[in-house]
C-alpha cells in the first residue's frame, strides 16, 4: 500500500509544470534522454541558440518543450533501411516499437520456451547506440495476440464464468509482464501497459466503460487492466506506465477514459501517463477539440504522452475517425485528397500550436513511423517525410510552428 502511494504521487510531480521545481524521476530521465542528443547536435549546428541560428530538425525545435519520437520498422532497428536510420538519428529523441514488442513477436508459443527477443533485443539495442529514449509497446492488448493465450491446452476458448481459466489467463499475463519488462528493467523507460480497452462506442447513452468484445474484458473484466499495471510496476518500478487508447478526442470515449483512470487512482493503481495515439485526419480532431480534450485530461494530473502521431490524407480516411486496426483498410479508398500537402500542413500545424499550448503536461510526441512508405497507413500519406525520406511541407509547417510559439526565445 506504502509503495502505491509512493507511485501516485511520483506520477503527480510528474506533471510539474515548471519541470524545474522538483527535479522528479520522469523530468531527469527526459531531460536526460535528451541533453546527451544535445551534445552532439550542438556540436554540429549550435541548436541551443534558437534565436540566432534556425534548427533544422525536429528534435531541435522542440528541444525546450518535450521530446520527439517515432515508431520504428525491423528493417531500422537492424540497419538495413539506411535511409530511415539517417533520418530516424538526426530528427529524433525518442523510439516506439511499431511492431517488435507485441505479444506474437515477442511471445508467440505458450510456456517459458515460447518467447523470441530477437527482433525486441535489437530494437533495445539500436535505442542504447543512439542514446534514446526507448518505449516499450505494448502489454496487453486484444489485437496481434495469439489465439492461444485465450485458450486452453485443447483450444477450448476460456470462459469468464469458470474460476480455473481466469486464473490461468492471469497467470499467463503475470508471467508475460515479468519476463518481458523484467528482461529490459532500466532499458526501457516508458511502457504502454494496457493498449485500447475502452469501448469505442460513440455515444454517451452507451455506458460500458470496456471494449465488451476485447478477449480481455470478456474473460477477466478490469481485473487485467489492475493486474497488468501492479506487475509492471513489480517488473521495473522505474518505468513510467501509460495507459494508451485513440480517439480520446471524442466526448463519450473521453469521459470513459477519465472515469477508467480516477477509478485505477482511486484503487491505487500504478498509472502514470496517459498516451493519446492521435491518428488524425485533415479535418479531425479540430484545435478547438484538441485543446478541449487536453484541457479535460489534465485534470487527471498526469503526464500526457502523444503516442501514435499520423494526419491521414486520404479521400475516404476523412469518414472515418478510428484507429481501430480493422478499419483502417476501408478508410484507404479514394485516393489522397486534393491540395494533399497543404492541408497536411496545416492540420499538423495546428495540432502542434496546441500541443504547444498544452506543453506544461505534454511530455513527449511521438510519429507512428519515419516515412509515408513505412506508415500502417501509407494510402494517406501521413507522415513528415515521403516515401524517398524527404521532408515534406507538414515538415517545414511543424518546424515553424515550434520557432513561432509565443514564449519560445527565453
Ligand atoms: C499497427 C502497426 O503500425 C502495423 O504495422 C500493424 O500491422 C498493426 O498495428 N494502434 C496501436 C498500434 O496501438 O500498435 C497499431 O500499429 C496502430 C493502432
């Protein structure tokens, strides 16, 4: 109990708003992750002098507000994609796994000999020689999980009324959680512990808090998403622990997501940031809706991490405001919209000027992938860079919306 309380207010102090007042855990460890990057590219380009000499880089930009990241490809984190690597080293502080800590590559057979950290251990390792910030993504989650972790030895599916199969699907988590954050306690810094468990329904009538259809929820209830976060906490009681959802812009999924984490609080439960994956298209989420959302989740008191960064471009990718996995297929259609460029600069313009805004509480921002060819969502073309790796306008937009921020040149 002693320990909870630690962690709570740990993850308050957190959210300082100077960054300044009390030199907390999570402010050393970013400003950490980033002043050794510092060195060297202000050896390079004297980026510390933001009034005389333009930055040039994302990171740069951004240097006195919060640290940048992206999602990251096997064929990066081994050194094969060399051009993304180049790009991946210059503009970033920060790496997400795109795919390589998720249950089925990380943990694709049952028992102890069922893991392979192959690609996870070179991912960690491509982190450490560029002196980043490593996240770790993610713990639980319903999708790219295999089948046979909600069934038992015979296939039979594991049902929520029978005692004996929820016990060993928590045990299965237990040991997933020990193994894989215990392999990389102190080298990975920030994990994503439960990923999208909150029902997606778009309207406040509908009152399931959990995504009912998630295996997790049918089986254990929020029993997994305590669970999940007590035995990362165990596994590595330095790492900041996210809970991660999309959508959060949207009123109804919003207040679940504020009712799931005052009830986690409540209960002592060791959440400590919240990650916002914003997969936005041209027109949502607007300013307005951007800032009334960040505005509404600080009131949780903790950090805010952007996690999954992506504007889509695409004609039909406008219908549609879910990240869920599933339909991101249909939201490809239709070509990509007309003055594509522009409107991807001004709508990353826009997010950043509020996340600027929010930057007391934004503590990183991190792209879902390099280049518009890496993106899950590559038919909108979403991302900084195309597909030869160069800087698109949204690049140049996103720069200038950092050296223009009121307040910057203190
Ligand atoms: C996506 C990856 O980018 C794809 O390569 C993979 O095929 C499916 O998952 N929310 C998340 C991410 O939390 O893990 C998802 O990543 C995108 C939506």
């Amino acid at each position: 109990m002693i320990l909870r309380k630690t962690v709570v207010t740990e993850a308050k102090v957190g959210s300082d708003p100077t960054g300044r007042g009390v030199r907390n855990r999570e402010v050393r460890l970013l400003l950490a992750g980033c002043s050794v990057l510092a060195g060297a590219t202000l050896f390079f380009s004297g980026c510390a002098t933001r009034e005389t000499a333009a930055p040039t880089t994302l990171k740069d930009a951004f240097r006195k507000d919060f640290p940048i990241g992206v999602a990251i490809n096997q064929r990066q984190f081994t050194g094969q994609d060399t051009n993304g690597v180049a790009i991946i080293v210059a503009q970033f502080d920060s790496i997400s796994p795109e795919n390589a800590l998720k249950w089925d590559s990380v943990h694709p057979r049952p028992g102890t000999n069922g893991y392979n950290f192959a690609a996870a251990d070179a991912y960690v390792a491509f982190g450490e020689k560029h002196h980043m910030l490593i996240v770790g993504h993610t713990l639980a989650w319903h999708n790219q999980t295999p089948r046979w972790v909600f069934q038992d030895a015979n296939g039979r599916p594991l049902q929520r009324t029978n005692a004996a199969d929820r016990a060993l699907l928590l045990q299965r988590l237990h040991d997933h959680i020990q193994t894989v954050v215990g392999r990389y306690r102190g080298r990975i810094q920030i994990w994503d512990v439960v990923n999208e468990a909150l029902n997606d329904g778009g309207s406040l009538s509908d009152t399931n808090l959990l995504r009912q259809r998630s295996p997790w929820v049918r089986i254990l209830g929020d029993e997994f998403i305590v669970k999940a976060f007590e035995w990362a906490h165990e596994a590595d009681p330095d790492a900041i622990l996210r809970y991660n959802d999309y959508s959060i812009e949207n009123e109804p999924k919003r207040k679940r997501l504020i009712a799931l984490i005052k009830m986690l609080q409540a209960e002592h439960v060791p959440v400590m940031a919240i990650g916002s994956q914003t997969h936005a298209n041209l027109t949502w989420p607007s300013a307005e809706l951007e800032d009334a959302a960040l505005t509404d989740i600080e009131q949780l008191g903790l950090p805010i991490h952007i996690t999954e960064l992506d504007v889509n471009a695409s004609q039909a990718g406008q219908r549609s405001q879910s990240a869920d996995v599933s339909q991101n297929v249909p939201a490809g259609g239709g070509g990509v919209a007309d003055l594509a460029n522009q409107k991807l600069a001004g709508q990353y313009g826009s997010l950043f000027r509020v996340f600027l805004k929010h930057r007391k509480n934004i503590k990183l921002v991190t792209f879902w992938g390099v280049t518009d060819r890496d993106s899950w969502r590559s038919f909108g073309k979403p991302l900084l860079f195309d597909g030869e790796g160069k800087p698109k306008e949204c690049f140049q937009a996103v720069i200038r919306t950092a050296l223009n921020a009121p307040g910057k040149l203190n």
